[in-house]
C-alpha cells in the first residue's frame, strides 16, 4: 500500500488492524480457541485437539512469513519487536516463558485469553489486564526523576551479560547458512517444518472433523499473516521518487515531513508486525493516561481494542456475553499473581503464547521456540502441581507434587514418584 502522507497511512494501517483484530476475537472466542486450555485438554485428558489448532496457527503463520519474505514483500528482520536480533537472551526467553506459563495457568488464560474473557463479561480478566499493564509500562518507562526502568533495577544488571551474541541473525536459517543464504534456508526448514507439521496435525480425522478447531487454527495464523503483510508493505512517497516505510518515515519526520505536527512518540512501534499482547497493554496505559494523546496511538493498542471489541460481538450475537467474578479470595489472589507473573514473563521473554508461540515462531527465531517451549513446561507443571495437590492435600508437600509432576512429564525417572495418579 502507497501513500502520499503519513497521517493517510497511519489512519488506513491502524483500521486495518483493528479489522483483523476483530476478526481476531471474534473467531477465538466462538472457536474456543485458547492455548492455556490447549495444555490442559493434553496434560489433564490426553486431548490433543486445541494443541493442534495452536499448533494449526503456528504452520498458516510461518508458511505465510516465508512465502512474503521470499517474494519480497516484506522483511521480518526488523520487527518490533526484534525477533531475529542477533543477541540471544536465552535466560530471558526461558525463565519468561516460565514464568508466563505459570501464570496463565493461575490467571486462567494467556494475555490473549484475558483480552477475550473481557469481551465476554469476566470481570476478573479486567484486574489481569491492569496489572499487566501497569508492569509492562514500568518494565519499559523510568520511574519519575530517575533513569530507571524496572527491568533495569530488577533483571538487566544479571540477565544481560548472560546473553549470547550469534553473530549472525537467530533464525533458523541464519543459523543453519549464514546471513547471505538465509533466505533460501528459511525457505526450505519452513517448508519442511510445516509439512511435518501439518502431516502430525491433520492425520487423525478426529481434528478433521472438529470444525472449530480447524476454523480457530487457520484464522489466527492468517489474521497474523494478514497482519505482517500490512505493517510491512504500507510505504510512504516523498514525492521525489523514493518511498519509505512508515518507521523510516517518524524517524526522518524532520526532514520529510512538512509540520511537526502529528509526529508519533516513538518510532520503533511503527515498524514491521504482528499481533502480540503484552507490551501493547502497557502501550494501552499510557496513551489512556495520556488522555489518548494521537501520537501515542499505535498499532498494539489498536489490536487490543478490537480482539475486546470482536469478543464482544461474537458474545453478544451467540448469547454468551456473561459477567463472572471472583469465586473465592483464593481465586482473586490466584489471578494476582497470575497477572504478575504473566507481566514479568511476557516482557523477559519478548512475548507471549501468540506474541512469541505465532508471531514470534513464524520468523523461525530460534528464542521464540524457547520461550514456547517453557511457555508450555511452566503451564502443563503447574496443572500437575495443582492436580496433586488436590487430590492428596495434606499429603503432597510442594516438593513431591513438583517431583511427581516432572516424572508424568518424563522428565524425571518413574522411580522418583512420590504420589500415586488416580
């Protein structure tokens, strides 16, 4: 898409977005869509069904990354945010994922799920959504008359120096052949990762006939694509032959723009994306803070608005629109910490389980297929955890729900079970 003026282009991207947005909440909210749910349909009953549509979600997405890089139409290399940096903060990707597991575990869904709970009524989604927000602001903005951010004071001075610098971007085809023959690489490891994929997904007709599964699969891994595609190919024509894209464009604003006025805050939230939640949740808070000051809006808050907004409309349509609330105090501290550790983690690990598990996952990053890894771990140990608890309550100690979880994981040797499966 080409335009002649900024504001012209912001407005079509930004409508765009919230188009697919709603398309987006809309179709995850009738299709049950839900990647906390996916583990625990295949950890608590051996239902592989949601993990399939995730996994469904995964290949549409990469397959849809690779085929626009390979034409040309966009580059993934410069996203915001950066997922092929050539600076692996595998600690950050591990423990965030963890950490995020583990909370949405607690919080009764993913950043994503929360957006979706609230267009359906839960009134507990909406306490998530803030503190969520209020700690992804303070991760990324200094605390008032200092320099300081949280994560400068609380993980930057010990996770930093435990990166790793590649070298070479860290996707996989990077990896394999190098940044000059990356591409190609790309190319031919999607291709055959999708194939794999799609084979393990479809070769069961249980998941062939659940059409939900299949529907909610296909249409989050196309309104991530859809989502690519518009972020990367809106250009800007100065009027003297050359075309920018529309973060070159804030970042040259003095000199190609007529006015200073309408001039975005930052830069780097108009590059190259897709959907992710939780950075976008602080974005929120501060442009509503702000009193919706126009250069705070970006692309995440307008994706946040409409998966809300297209939650609501689907549950509103199909009679499903209800307000819950708290069950219990131990249910609201439960969504507490959840929503804090969802916070933390999502920031350290770049993502969450559509930010880092989709998005994140169709630019082949090696960090992404970390941080879902441990996304999964962190949430399919806590169900465990949870489950043993319950069933044996005065019995199961911490320590020997966790050992008896890591061993129904085979994680651990089944000699080490320390508490009977019923």
């Amino acid at each position: 898409m080409l335009f002649e003026h900024f504001p012209t282009a912001a407005a079509a991207v930004l409508a765009s977005i919230f188009v697919l947005a709603f398309i987006f909440g809309a179709v995850v909210n009738k299709t049950n869509f839900c990647t906390m749910g996916a583990v625990s349909d295949w950890v608590n009953m051996g239902d592989t069904g949601r993990m399939k549509s995730w996994l469904l979600a995964i290949v549409v997405a990469m397959v849809g990354v690779i085929l626009l890089e390979t034409f040309g139409l966009i580059h993934a290399d410069g996203s915001f945010p950066h997922y092929r940096t050539d600076q692996l903060s595998w600690v950050g990707h591990l423990l965030g994922g963890l950490m995020f597991g583990i909370g949405m575990t607690l919080a009764s869904g993913c950043g994503n799920k929360t957006l979706v709970r609230i267009g359906g009524g839960n009134l507990k989604s909406i306490l998530v959504l803030l503190i969520i927000a209020l700690i992804a602001y303070a991760m990324t903005h200094p605390f008032p008359g200092t320099s300081h951010t949280l994560y400068s004071l609380l993980f930057h001075p010990w996770i930093s120096p435990l990166s790793i610098q590649l070298g070479s971007a860290q996707d996989l085809g990077a990896l394999v052949a190098g940044d000059q023959h990356a591409p190609l690489a790309r190319l031919i490891i999607g291709l055959l990762m999708a194939a794999v994929l799609l084979f393990l997904i479809f070769r069961r007709a249980a998941f062939r006939r659940h059409l939900d599964h299949v529907l909610g699969g296909l249409v989050v891994g196309l309104v991530v694509v859809g989502a690519w595609y518009i972020t990367g190919t809106t250009q800007i024509d100065d009027g003297m032959g050359e075309q920018h894209t529309l973060q070159a464009y804030v970042q040259d604003w003095d000199f190609l723009a007529d006015t200073p006025e309408g001039r975005p805050g930052e830069a780097a939230p108009w590059s190259t994306q897709s959907f992710t939640f939780i950075n976008p949740m602080g974005q929120t808070l501060r442009y509503g803070v702000s009193g919706f000051d126009g250069s705070l809006l970006y692309i995440g808050v307008v994706a946040l608005t409409g998966v809300i907004v297209g939650s609501f409309f689907w549950a509103m349509i199909s009679g499903a629109f209800r307000v819950e609330w708290f069950a219990s105090v131990g249910d609201f501290f439960n969504h507490v910490i959840g929503a804090v550790l969802m916070a933390f983690g999502g920031f350290l690990a770049m993502g969450c389980t559509i930010g880092q598990g989709v998005t994140g996952l169709s630019t082949l990053a090696l960090g992404s297929f970390i941080t879902f890894g441990a996304i999964v771990l962190g949430s399919a140990l806590t169900m465990k955890i949870q489950y043993y608890r319950m069933l044996y309550e005065a019995e199961a100690t911490f320590l020997k729900a966790f050992i008896t979880a890591l061993v129904d994981l085979r994680l651990l040797p089944a000699r080490l079970r320390k508490l009977e499966a019923l």
